[in-house]
C-alpha cells in the first residue's frame, strides 16, 4: 500500500480527493488528509481525514515520513513548511501554486536527493502551461518561427447563473480577487517593446476577446509576462502577454474600487467596527456639507449618471447603512466582507473556466503568417464540485498517479512545461471532458 498525503482540505482540493479515492482500491492507495480545519467530503475506506497545524514541526513531519508522495493544496505561503520535511525525510512534493523563491530555495537539496518537486500543476498556473506547451513544441517542431504569444484565463459564472451586472461570482479565494494586480507592474513584450502597466492603470488596459460558443471577455494583463520567455524557452519572440479574463464591464467598474482606494491592503482603519458600507466609500472622498456620499464618488471619479457603473456599484450596497461588522480590517478586507455578500455561489450555482491561447507564427516553409488559437471552457457540477475545483484538482491527481506508478519518473524542481509531464496528463484530462478547442487562419493579417 502507499500513502498519499494531502495538506489541504479547501474547495479547490475536492476534484483532486474525488480522483484519487476512486482510483485508491485500483492501486492500492491510502489517502490521509491533513488541515487546519477539516469538512472531510468524500467517504471512503481508503481516506482519513485529521486536524493539523503545519507550522507544527512535530505533526507534520510525523506525517511525511510515512507517505510515499506528498501534496499540498494549502495557500502558496504555507508551501515552505511541508517542502521542509518533505526534503527532511526525502518525499517527493506536488503542489498547484507558483514556484515561489521559498520554493526554489529548496532545489539544490532536492537535486541533490534526487527527488522530484512539481510545482504549478494546476489551474493558471498549470493547465496553460501544459496546453501553451503542447502547441509551441509543436510549432517548434515543425521548424517555423512563434512570433506572439498570448494567454489569458478566467474564473467566472456558468453562463445559465449568470444573474448580476458584474457577471461575476466568486469562485476561488475572494481575497485574492481583492488584491489582483497589486504584486508589482504587469510586464510584458509586445512588437520587440517592453511595456509595463502600474497597478493604478491595470484595470483601464483591456483587451476584448471573443470565445467562440461563450461570447465577449475582456482581458487585463496578468503579473510578469516576461518570466515565460525562459519557462517556454522563447527568447527572442516579438510579443508575450499573459492575462486574465472578466465579462465586458468588469474591469472599468473595478478600477472604480482601485482609485478609491478600496482595495488597498496597507493600514488598517479606525474605528470599523461602528462604521458603515456607506461610511467606508465615505473616509475616502472629499468633506462637503451637503452633497451625498453617491455624488461625491461619482464626481471623484468621473462617473457618467447614464454610466452602467452606477447600477453595478448600486447592486453591490456600497451606499447603504449597513454596519461593517468586523473588529479589524484593511480597506481590501472590508470590500472583501461587501463583496462577500453578494458574489458568492449559491448551492446550485455553477461556475465556469474559460482559457484561451493565442499563437501566431511564421510557417517557413510557405513564408507565411499563420494565427492559430486554442480555448477552453469547462462549467462546474454545482457551489461544491466545481471547475475551479476541476481544473485545479484534476491535473494535480493525475501528476501524482503517473508519479506513483513510475509514468513520470523525473529528478528535480519542475514546473509541467516538460513533454513527460504535459503530454499524459492532457491524455487523461481529455477522457475527463477536459478538451482544447484549436482553430487556424492561414495567410493571417493580424498585428501582434
């Protein structure tokens, strides 16, 4: 028998728990589940579920020495403790977050021990590595020449539960969606030009994209593009931007809340606990004696009054005398706590993953541009299983059974751009409704 261990038991890791107890008695697998807090949800013999705190040294080495692989779906900062003893007692690690600096820390020893460390395994990071990498080898392969590159990912709202002018529901952590953009400048290359988007201009630098079968997003530019050059070995190409998708509308009501100052996670504020919604917009415009709290945001910010900004922040309750209610808050977990009351998944909610990949090259042997583009959409089950959950889960599950079967049988510190990890685990997602949509346009005119 071996042991699987699973640092983790949040809405993101129930695809993953889901696979790999249906595959337990196949393979013989025990799956021991660990979390600070657990709402265990599958039911199986072959699952334990327990209380653990991973800063605690003692508990959780006294976990990984007993397992043969070791995941973890805890928040990325957490990540550093389980890669510790995981490396202490030589456990090979997956995980589905960015390959942080705490992480590469670890990549001597672990070279050095020949174990194999799979970081961004999951969803944006992850199932684009693996599709962007699959079409560029193969354009490598065919000798032409990539000259764009573009790739953008969104979690959003199935678009059957669709029911608020956002469009937007939250579907992984909502305070990341709080603090989107705010890790430093978007960077990326477009036309042989390095550009940098600040965070005070991010959320007014869109780009409208159509998916066929599931309408208009728009796209605001994601992090450090520039760090892809090297992960997808493509030094030298004219323009890469990676982004992340929202429906037409989000972005400019957004930026409302970023120049307000809504979202900044800096100081905390006085006296929340008396405060009301209509009181936190207040403590950040101008003092006048008669005009309303509405006006003054919709002056502050140039607001039209035709504008489908001001139905958009109305729904939401910003102005109304609702008490906060919490002790100690940033301006960004107060927006969080409003937000929460109106984007979250209702039961019977279903969400949806849209991804889309934009690649144009030089076919060298016709001297020809050609534009290919490659899109996916998957819709959640319900507020439980969802595609978020799917997408995340799923290619983390199937990372972990090849590794245990001795399918992926590498040394290292990987991420999954590497064709041993790409190729089957896109095989498998295929066989779970998991499929790319690829169209070309040869002779393509588009600028890049």
């Amino acid at each position: 028998m071996k042991n699987i261990l699973i640092f983790g038991a949040g809405r993101s890791s129930n695809t993953l728990i889901r696979y790999l107890a249906d595959n337990a008695n196949e393979f013989n697998w025990k799956i021991i589940v660990v979390d600070i807090q657990i709402n265990g949800n599958e039911n199986s013999q072959r699952i334990s579920y327990s209380v653990l705190n991973v800063k605690d040294e003692f508990e959780r080495d006294s976990e990984v020495k007993n397992a043969d692989l070791v995941i973890s779906m805890l928040p990325a900062r957490f990540h550093k403790f389980v890669a510790r003893s995981c490396v202490k007692f030589s456990k090979n690690l997956l995980t589905a977050s960015y390959e942080t600096a705490d992480l590469k820390a670890f990549e001597t020893e672990v070279n050095k021990k020949g174990l194999f460390f799979l970081n961004e395994c999951g969803l944006d990071p992850g199932l684009d590595h693996m599709s962007a990498m699959k079409i560029i080898d193969a354009i490598k392969n065919a000798g032409h020449k990539l000259q764009c590159f573009e790739s953008f990912t969104g979690g959003l709202v199935a678009p059957d539960y669709d029911n608020n002018p956002w469009n937007y529901k939250f579907t992984w952590n909502p305070r990341n969606v709080v603090l989107a953009g705010q890790d430093g400048p978007a960077k990326f290359i477009q036309n042989g030009k390095y550009k940098y988007i600040p965070y005070n201009r991010l959320f007014r630098r869109t780009e409208m994209i159509e998916i066929e079968n599931y309408g208009l997003f728009e796209g605001y530019a994601n992090r450090d593009s520039l760090n892809y050059i090297e992960k997808y070995n493509l030094q030298g190409i004219p323009t890469i931007y990676r982004g992340t998708l929202r429906r037409p509308g989000f972005c400019r009501a957004w930026n409302v809340f970023v120049q307000l100052g809504a979202t900044d996670d800096s100081y905390y504020l006085e006296d929340i606990e008396n405060m009301t919604y209509r009181e936190f917009i207040n403590s950040f415009l101008y003092f006048h004696p008669t005009d309303s709290v509405d006006l003054k945001l919709y002056r502050a910010m140039h607001i039209d009054q035709d504008s489908d900004i001001i139905y958009k922040l109305n729904w939401l309750g910003i102005f109304d005398d609702t008490k906060i209610g919490l002790k100690r808050a940033t301006p960004a977990q107060v927006l969080e706590h409003i937000l929460k009351q109106k984007w979250q998944l209702q039961p019977d909610d279903k969400d949806m993953i849209v991804m889309w990949h934009k690649f144009i090259y030089l076919d060298t042997s016709l001297n020809r541009k050609v534009k290919l583009t490659s899109s996916l959409a998957v819709i959640g089950e319900n507020s439980q299983h969802t595609a978020m959950s799917k997408t995340v889960g799923l290619p983390l599950a199937i990372a972990a059974k090849l590794v245990l079967n001795g399918n992926i049988n590498l040394k290292g510190m990987y991420i999954p751009t590497h064709k041993n990890i790409y190729e089957p685990v896109l095989n498998e997602l295929k066989q779970n409704g998991i499929v790319f949509s690829e169209k070309v346009e040869d002779n393509s005119s588009e600028y890049c």
